[in-house]
C-alpha cells in the first residue's frame, strides 16, 4: 500500500492531480485508522497505464473510458490522424532548417513559398544576398539558393555558343512587325509575304526591345525597319554577344542597355513600340502589360510573346510540368482578356511556328548531348532535358504565341 505522497513520487505526479483522480474515479483511495489515504498496487498500475494512453494523446476523459471498456477504435484512428499530421508538419519543419543549413534542397520550399508570397519571396531572397537578377534567375532558373552558383555556371556553359535563349523565328518576328504597320499604311496592302518584306525597310521611331538576349530578333527588326532600336538585357554578356553580331550600319541604330525589364530607365511616351520575345514572364506578363505602358506612345504597340497554354485539358504530365516550371502559364485567350483590362487594344495574335520551336530545341538538343557525358550530376542539364523531354510530348497542348497589342 501507498501513501499518497509515495504514490505521487512513484508516477511523478503532484499530489493534488492524483486527488482529482480519485475524484473523478480513476483511482480509489482507502481511508487509514489514523485517517490517511492509502493506495494499491492496482491503482499505481492504473496510473502507468493511464500516462501510456495519455502518451498516445488522449484526453484523460478517453482514456478512462478506455480503461473501463473496449477501445474505440475510431477514436483511436482519430487520434492516429492527429499525431501523423503533426509528424508530417515537423518533418516540414526539419527539412526547412535543415536546407537552409545547405544539407538538403530548397527547391520545394522555394516553390510553394513562390506560389504563396512571390512579392515576400523575392524581398527575402534578396536579403540573404541575392541582387534582383540572380534572385530573379534563382526564381525561374536554379530553384535553390544552395544550389544556385553552380546551377547558373552549368546553365551558362549549356547555353554558351547558342543564339536563340527562346523559341522564335525570323518569320514570325516579321510577321508580328509587319502588323504593327497602320491598316491605311500603303506599304501593308503592297507587303504581303515576308519575302517582300525583306526588299523594303518599313517602319520607323523608336522601338525598345526588353530581354533581347544575344539579339536574335534584333538584328531582325533593324534590318527590316527603320527603328532607333534600344536593345535592354541584364545580362551583360548576352549584350556583348549582340554588339558583336551586328554589322557597322546596323549598329549605328541600336543601343544596348544594361537594365532591369521591373525598373526601365527611360521617359515616358518615349517608344513607338517595346518588344519582348520570350521575357515578359520573368516578371509576369500581366505586371508587364501593366508597367511598361507608360513608357509607349499613344497608339504605339506593345509585341510579346509568351508559353500558353493551347488545350482546355492538357494531360496530367504536361500540366504538373508546368504548374512547377511556369505556374502563370494561361490560354492566349485568358492572356489577350488580360491585355485588354491592361488597356491594349488587340492588333493580331498567332502562335510561333513549329519552326520557332526547332530552331530554339534542336541546338539545345544538340548541347545536351555534346556535354551529357562530361556533366552526369548536373541539375541544370537534368532541367533542360526534361524540357526537351516535354517538348517532345507537346502534342498541341502548348504553344509559344505572338501578341500584337496597340496602347489604347
Ligand atoms: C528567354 S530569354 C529570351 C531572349 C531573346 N529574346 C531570345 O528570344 O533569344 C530572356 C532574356 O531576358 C533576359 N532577362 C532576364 N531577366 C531580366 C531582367 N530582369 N531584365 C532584363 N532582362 C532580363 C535574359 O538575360 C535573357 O536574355
């Protein structure tokens, strides 16, 4: 037999919890001659047991009534649900400090933290160091900051030697330029193929081009028009690339500015056109439609083009694909609705040819395999594969789409 303070000793409990036990009839007490409670070996093995199920995470009233019948198994199933839940948001919580200490990847985290907060995400991003391109990149590109120097370097040495950095064409670029001629403009009744397109510089101003890369599409708009051309990248190496391929009388038109598409540092009503092919989504289409309106003439056009989605029901792989790569990937019908909320009248809209996408793909393509064998581990080349891998199983379901818009 025990006393009460003995029995409290043995199962660390005070003194006052294991009356209010007796209370509420989980223990039983005798009374002593001298008046002393005194209590069996039964009641301190019904208080083990008791600590066991309330390890379990029952209340003491469920554990009681489990102590007095047959367990409710669906209680306990409830409570199983509980505890796991619990478990798997603490392995959440493990698994942040332990890649943020660099020993596993972020990229999950860096993913759904983009999906929920992208303005904070950026913010944050760049308080652990990252300046705006390389958060930006990080973003888009690598999806890990533990990761990322090495991911950009292997990125930048897949890429090094290739012209196109997004799906595009001669073809459409003029196509898309010749519908920013007025429909009185004789020249456009006359110009009916790209062919004579090519025989006559139409067009002339100012034209802004963002994210203009190695100049793919800029050496196509100087030669065919005549735009004072300022080409607007922030990588300064993709600029250096684009002086280099341009002749001295092109040159003399185009002006290269190292600069961010969110911060534009240029006048208002400055350009009779901006054009982007394949850089808008960077900061986000609609945030571009948005902030580079100021910057065009009344009447002016803004040409983009932008991954949109040409199926209703793409299948599942294609659409997890990217919902992880591009998750603000819309129809070019939600994109056109987008633009003329955005104040943009809608001058033409066409999907790039199957050409624009082979002649970005196939010398990317052609880059993989030279480098697969001497890059085993390499994330970055893992990425590209696996785009090209999508490509492959494109099938209709996504298109690269031109959009001819007029400032309203
Ligand atoms: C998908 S590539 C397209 C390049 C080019 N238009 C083409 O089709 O080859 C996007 C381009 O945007 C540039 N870029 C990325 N972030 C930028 C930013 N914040 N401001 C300006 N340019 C940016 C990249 O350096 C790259 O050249």
């Amino acid at each position: 037999m025990y006393r009460i303070s003995e029995l409290a000793e043995k199962v660390g409990l005070s003194r006052s919890t294991l009356l209010y036990y007796e209370k509420v009839g989980l223990i039983s007490a005798k009374r002593q001659a001298n008046g002393y409670r005194s209590y069996s070996e039964q009641d301190l093995q019904r208080l083990k047991l008791l600590q066991q199920l309330q390890a379990g995470g029952l209340s003491l009233k469920e554990c009681q009534s489990c102590l007095e019948s047959r367990i409710d198994r669906g209680l306990l199933l409830q409570r199983l649900k509980v505890l796991d839940d619990e478990i798997a948001e603490k392995q959440q919580a493990r698994e942040l400090l332990s890649a943020m200490l660099g020993m596993s990847s972020m990229r999950d985290w860096h993913q759904t933290t983009e999906k929920q907060a992208p303005h904070a995400h950026l913010d944050w991003l760049m308080k652990q160091g990252f300046d705006e391109k390389q958060a930006l990149r990080l973003k888009w590109l690598s999806k890990d900051m533990n990761e990322h120097e090495l991911y950009m370097a292997d990125f930048e040495l897949i890429f090094d030697g290739l012209e196109r950095l997004g799906p595009g064409t001669e073809v459409d670029s003029l196509t898309a330029l010749k519908a920013t001629l007025p429909s009185t403009d004789p020249l456009k009744a006359v110009l009916s193929s790209t062919e004579s397109l090519k025989a006559e510089p139409f067009n002339s101003g100012e034209l802004l081009e963002i994210g203009c890369g190695k100049g793919v599409a800029t050496r196509v708009l100087a030669l065919h028009s005549e735009f004072t051309i300022t080409a607007l990248d922030n990588d300064k190496s993709n600029l250096n690339s684009l002086n280099k391929n341009l002749d001295k009388a092109l040159k003399q038109r185009v002006n290269t500015v190292c600069a961010s598409m969110t911060e534009l540092p240029f006048e208002r009503d400055q350009f009779d056109v901006i054009w982007c092919e394949g850089g808008a989504y960077i900061m986000g289409v609609e945030q571009a439609l948005k902030d580079w309106k100021p910057y065009i003439k009344a009447q002016g056009y803004l040409v983009l083009s932008d991954l949109v989605w040409s199926s209703d029901n793409p299948c599942d792989e294609l659409r997890a694909f990217w919902l992880q790569e591009y998750p603000d990937m819309v129809s070019a019908k939600q994109r056109i609705e987008q633009a003329k909320q955005a104040g943009y009248e809608l001058i033409d809209s066409f999907p790039l040819s199957e050409q624009a996408w082979s002649d970005y793909y196939a010398p990317l393509q052609g880059r993989v395999d030279e480098l697969e064998a001497m890059m085993p581990n390499s994330k970055a080349l893992a990425d590209v594969k696996m785009e090209l891998e999508i490509f492959h199983k494109r099938q209709g379901e996504f298109d690269y789409q031109m959009l001819v818009l007029k400032k309203m």
